[in-house]
C-alpha cells in the first residue's frame, strides 16, 4: 500500500470517509484514525499497528452533539469536566451506545472520548463528518510519535494516509478519567492533571496497581520504549559518547546526544522525538533527569517509568 502524505485535512478526511485509516495530529501527539461505524476500518488500525485486540481506542469528536452517537449518557461528572476542558488533552470515559462496534472498545462497553483543540485536528475531523477512533499513530510499544515522520518512520505503507502538521504542542498522551461511575476515577496522567481534574471534582479518584490494569487496559502494556535502555537519575554520571541525556538545566559535555530543557513543558514536548532520535543515533543508554510530580511533571515521571522498565 501507498501511504499518501498531504497538507489538506479535506483530502485526508476523504480517505476517512472512503474506510481508510489516516494518521493526523493533535495538541498531544498523532492519532491513526478510522470511522469508529466502520468495523472493517477499525480492525485495519489494530493490524496497522499490530496492537493488541484487548486495547480500547479513543472516539475523537469535533462538535459536542457527537457525543450522542457514542454514549447512552452524559453523567454529571462527565459533563462537568467536558465544560472545563472540552475542547483539549481529556478524554472522559463514559457507557457506550449499542451502535458502537465493540471491536472499537475492545469488547467494554464503555467508549473513551476526547475532542482535540488543534486547529488542524479539528478541521479534519469536521470533514470526516464521523466521530473518529484513534490511537497514537506508532508501532504498538514503540514511542507515540509526535510529528509526522515519526509516523512515517513507523506506518509508511502500513496506513492510507498521513495528514503532515508540526510537531505536536504537548507531547505526551491525553489525560483519561472515568465518568462512567459516581466519582471519577483517573486511568491514565496527561497534562490535565490530578489537580486540574480536582479543582472540578474534588472527590475525583485514582487507581493502583491490579485495579488500574483492569479499568485500563491499555496501561498493561508495553509502552513508551526506545530501543536504548532508559536510566532515571537526580545526577548525570561522567558523560560517554554512546550514552544520550535529557533533563532540565545544564547538561555535562560528552554525551553524544542530550537535550537541556528550560521547563518541565518541554521536557514532556521533547521527550518521545527524544527517544526516537537516540534509537536512530544508535545510542546505547539513555539518561532522564527526574522531575518534581506537578502539573504535568506526573504525566512525564509516569511515562519515563514506563519507558525505564521496559
Ligand atoms: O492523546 C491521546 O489520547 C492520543 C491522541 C491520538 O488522541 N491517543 C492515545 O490513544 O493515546 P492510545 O490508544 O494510545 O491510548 C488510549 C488509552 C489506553 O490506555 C486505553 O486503555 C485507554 O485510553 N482507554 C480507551 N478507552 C477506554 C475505555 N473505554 N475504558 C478505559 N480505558 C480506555
Ligand atoms: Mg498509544
């Protein structure tokens, strides 16, 4: 298959609109998007990605009347977090109607969904004229890709289409609460924070451990990895040249790739072009400068975790 790459988010939505599968970006990172009504479509973005069948996707809306087609109800919790932060980097979990394929959810019958701020996403998906299911546009386990060769590196010939944006603002994935129940729970950090979501809901909850995995699906699996293998330090060592560092502030000469970031946003913007990079350097191990859990410092300790046990 040829992956076609345009500009034009009509031309990419046409591709949508005809059961293909096209990667777009977001304010977090690049979806790979399917017309979450085309059960044939939506299995293609699993075997695209070679993601496991157990892994539920996100339904992306460019209108709130969307949200209808997808939930049997808008809860009280939903609907206050969707007035804070809809359009942005959160996605709420609510029931979802029979008219979604469960291929779609994985089998739950609950639907994650989100509608995107970025101008380009918002305008591709208008055009779909379809809510949109979509993960992040990478290789199941790699890191999630934040511009479009990332994606490329990842999916050419793979997926239909590539709608080409900049590198993504935010850089790491979406906040995920739960709304199906009487207090939400948090299933996945972003740059929404605990905080953010307790400022509108005090009595907003989070998981641990065995629970998490199985509210979650997605948070069991491999995530986030470069190939190199990711230390966590307060203190860089002595630099070597096949080693790579990113944290903020200064960063000892003689690594041979780092990043010095001036915040703890561009950490979490940098991060995952980061690991791509030093995996394309053929870089050997990894140093990630750890940082204080606010704001979405949390999100960027949980991801360079996961990326460390890898
Ligand atoms: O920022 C984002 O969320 C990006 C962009 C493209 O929107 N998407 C993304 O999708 O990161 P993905 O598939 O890589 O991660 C979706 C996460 C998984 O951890 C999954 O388990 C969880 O959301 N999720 C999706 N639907 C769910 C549901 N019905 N119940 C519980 N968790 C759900
Ligand atoms: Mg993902």
């Amino acid at each position: 298959m040829k992956t076609i790459l345009t500009t034009s988010p009509t031309e990419a939505a046409e591709h949508i609109r005809r059961g293909g599968i096209v990667a777009f970006p977001t304010e977090t990172v690049y979806g790979l998007g399917a017309n979450v009504f085309d059960e044939n479509a939506v299995a293609r973005i699993f075997e695209a990605k070679q993601r496991p069948a157990d892994n539920p996707l996100i339904a992306h809306i460019s209108s709130l009347e969307q949200i209808g087609q997808l939930a049997v109800e808008i809860t009280e919790s939903a609907n206050k977090f969707i007035e804070v932060f809809f359009p942005g980097p959160l996605t709420i979990v609510l029931q979802k109607r029979d008219e979604v394929p469960l291929v779609a959810t994985a089998g739950l019958d609950s639907i994650g969904i989100r509608m995107p701020r970025f101008e380009l996403a918002k305008q591709f998906l208008a055009a779909c004229g379809t809510p949109v299911v979509a993960p992040s546009a990478n290789l199941s386990g790699r890191p999630s890709p934040t511009t479009w060769q990332a994606v490329a590196e990842d999916l050419d010939g793979r997926i239909d289409c590539i709608l080409q944006g900049e590198i993504t603002e935010i850089g790491l994935e979406s906040t995920v609460v739960d709304c199906t129940g009487e207090v939400p729970i948090l299933l996945r950090t972003g740059s929404v924070s605990l905080k953010d979501l307790r400022t509108v809901i005090p009595e907003t909850a989070t998981l641990n451990g065995d629970i998490e995995t199985i509210r979650s699906p997605g948070m069991r699996h491999r995530h986030y990895s470069p190939t190199a293998k990711v230390e966590l330090v307060d203190d860089f060592p002595t630099a070597i040249n096949d080693a790579a560092a990113i944290g903020i502030g200064a960063i000892p000469d003689g690594f041979g790739y780092s990043i010095a970031c001036r915040s703890v946003e561009e950490y979490a913007h940098s991060l995952f072009e980061f690991f791509r990079e030093s995996d394309r350097r053929g870089i050997s191990t990894i140093y990630c400068q750890i940082v204080p859990v606010n704001g979405i410092g949390a999100a960027l300790i949980d991801r360079l975790r996961r990326a460390a046990e890898a």
